[in-house]
C-alpha cells in the first residue's frame, strides 16, 4: 500500500507544475458605450405657435401684426431651447 503522504504530495506537485506553464492573462479593457434614451417632451413645448394675421391693410395693422409676429417667434424659440436643455426625468 502507497504511503499517504506520498498520495498527497503528488496531486500537489502537479498542481504547481501546471501553474508554471499557463499563459498570462490578458486583462480586459473598458469599452465605452453610448447609449441613447428617449426623453419625452412636455406637451405643451411642442404647441403650434399663434399666427398672427392681418385684418385691414393698413399700415397701422401691419405693424401691429408684425409685432404680434415677432412675439410669437420669440415665444417659440423660448419652447425649443427648453426642449434642447431637457434632462432625464
């Protein structure tokens, strides 16, 4: 009968034998990923603007409906930069 200790020592000696002789392990590198998510946006900043339209063409009433215009030009591009500046809810 073999003697025990001979029994453990050998699995041992092999188990070394074997690590000596593996390869390196080549860590991994981060990938990064980007990732596009939906945000949606608020009713009430994708609103159709007012348009202002003339009644008689007087030069009284074009101006005013020019200012009405501008205004509104001015009240929509307000809506799409906070459409630009959304964040994730």
């Amino acid at each position: 009968m073999p003697c025990p200790i001979k029994l453990l020592i050998l699995p041992l000696l092999l188990t070394l034998a074997a690590c000596a002789t593996t390869k390196q392990v080549k860590v991994p590198e981060v990938q990064l990923v980007e990732v596009l998510k939906y945000i949606p946006v608020p009713s009430e900043l994708t609103k159709d603007c007012h348009i202002e339209e003339s009644g008689a063409p007087t030069v009284e009433e074009l101006v005013r409906v020019a200012n009405a215009r501008k205004t509104s030009l001015a009240n929509c591009n307000v809506d799409k930069q906070k459409i630009r500046t959304l964040k994730e809810p």
